[in-house]
C-alpha cells in the first residue's frame, strides 16, 4: 500500500509542476498540488488515524494552510504547504506501518506472558487463602491487598483482550501500562519464581 500511495503522490505532484511549467496557469498547478496532497493524505487517513494521529493533524494542518494560501491567491505559499502536506502524507503511510508492527508485537508479547501470570498468582493466592503458609514478611493484610492487585490486573487483561479483539491494539496496549511492573512486584511478594 505504501508504494502505491507513492506512486501516485509522484504522479500527481509531477503533473501538478508539469501544469505550472507549461504555463498553464499557476492557479491550476497550485490546485492540482492541493488535490494531489489531499488524495495523498486520504488514502493514508484509515491507517494514520489509528496509529499516528498527530502526524495525520500535522499533515491536514499543512494541507489547510495550503487552501488558505490559494485562497488569497498567495500561490507560492499554497504550492509549497501543498508540497509539505504531501510529502508528510508519505511519511503518514510508513510511520502508521511501523506504529501497527510495533503494537502487533507488543499485544504478542503480552498474550503469551499475561494469562501465563495471572494464573500462576492465583493459584499462589489460592493457596494462601486456603492456609498455606505465607512468605515471610506477608500478612493477611498484605495478601488482601495482593488479591485487590490481582484483580485489578484481571479487569485490565478483560479490557486490553476486548480492545484488541475490535482492532485497537494500541488501547489494548495502553490498558496495560505498568501491569508488567505491578505482576512482578506480586509475584516477589508472593514467592513466585
């Protein structure tokens, strides 16, 4: 998707100066570069709102100015926001890429280790509400505060799996921001290895 959304920025921009350098008027070489930014920024605008949104602001903000500039016939400026909100178009697609890797990774990540310690701390609290006996330096007012914790990161996984299942992995992601440090500091708590 990437290369074809540069494909066709290239295409658009090159028939945008070609206009201006025929001498077609500078009017419309400046609407065609605005028009070429603006296809360029909504095939990428799915993608970019997901993952990037403040790169996907910064672009329509460039494409704005570029209107605004047209539309006080200041076509120098109008040309150049039009080339900047294009060019930030293409940077849009393949920062949006990296971002869904980076969080397709993490929410992986945190698939496979979450349930796997979640499990093993209630099964640990399990047996301590049972009667096992605690670790050194635990009390019952310390094992209700680590069962509060344990279901407070139960809830948090709840929320991080529905996020994820309806393709928001990166509030899937943010949902469990600081679980990794909570869950390890339950686990030493609770003699976990």
């Amino acid at each position: 998707m990437v290369r074809k959304n540069n494909w066709i920025l290239c295409v658009l921009l090159g028939m945008a100066l070609l206009a201006a350098s025929c001498g077609s008027g500078q009017k419309d070489a400046t609407e065609a570069a605005i028009n070429a930014a603006q296809a360029a920024i909504n095939a990428v605008q799915g993608e970019a709102a997901k993952y990037v949104p403040d790169q996907l602001q910064a672009a329509q903000t460039s494409l704005q100015q570029a209107k605004d500039a047209l539309a006080n016939s200041d076509y120098r400026a109008a040309l150049s926001s039009a080339k900047e909100a294009a060019i930030k178009a293409r940077e849009l697609a393949t920062a949006a890429a990296a971002k869904r890797d980076e969080w397709t990774k993490e929410w992986a990540n945190m698939s496979t280790t979450m349930p796997k310690s979640l499990d093993q701390i209630k099964a640990k609290l399990s047996g301590y509400s049972h009667g096992a006996r605690l670790p050194a330096g635990m009390d019952k007012t310390a094992l209700d505060e680590a069962q509060s914790q344990y279901d407070q990161l139960k809830q948090n996984w709840a929320d991080a799996s529905a996020a994820a299942s309806q393709g928001h992995l990166g509030d899937a992601v943010n949902k469990l921001t600081g679980a990794q440090d909570t869950i390890s500091k339950l686990k030493e708590m609770l003699g976990i290895k």
